[in-house]
C-alpha cells in the first residue's frame, strides 16, 4: 500500500519534533537525510510535493502548504 498524505504529515511531524528537541545521544536530520527520505516518499506515491513537505518541516508553510496558524 502507497504512503498517503496522512503517512508524510506524521512523518514530517517526527521529523520537525525530533530537530527540534534531539536528545543528547540522536543528531538532528541533516539536509542529505532529509533528501533521501524525499526521494523515498516521492517512490511511494507520485503526488509527493518535495517542496511543500521541506516547507512543513521548516515550519514555513502547513501541512497542505497554506500559511502557518498561529
């Protein structure tokens, strides 16, 4: 079964919660991680939008793209 949106969402929350509070033992996501895992999520279903989900992990944009909510 392909990844949905719902699956890259969860992914990019882990993602962003992780960077932002690593353990003493865990180093953040790098960019070459984040790539990979790009590339990965586009191999799973077709309508996987790179740029918005960098976005959402950055914490520029929602999770369908839209601005931020306060």
């Amino acid at each position: 079964m392909a990844m949905s949106k719902k699956d890259f969402i969860q992914l990019a929350d882990f993602i962003a919660m992780h960077n932002k509070y690593p353990s003493s033992s865990d180093s953040p996501f790098t960019g070459a991680h984040l790539a990979t895992l790009a590339d990965f999520c586009r191999s799973q279903n077709s309508a996987f939008n790179r740029e918005r989900w960098f976005g959402y992990i950055n914490g520029q944009n929602g999770p369908s793209g839209g601005k931020v909510k306060a």
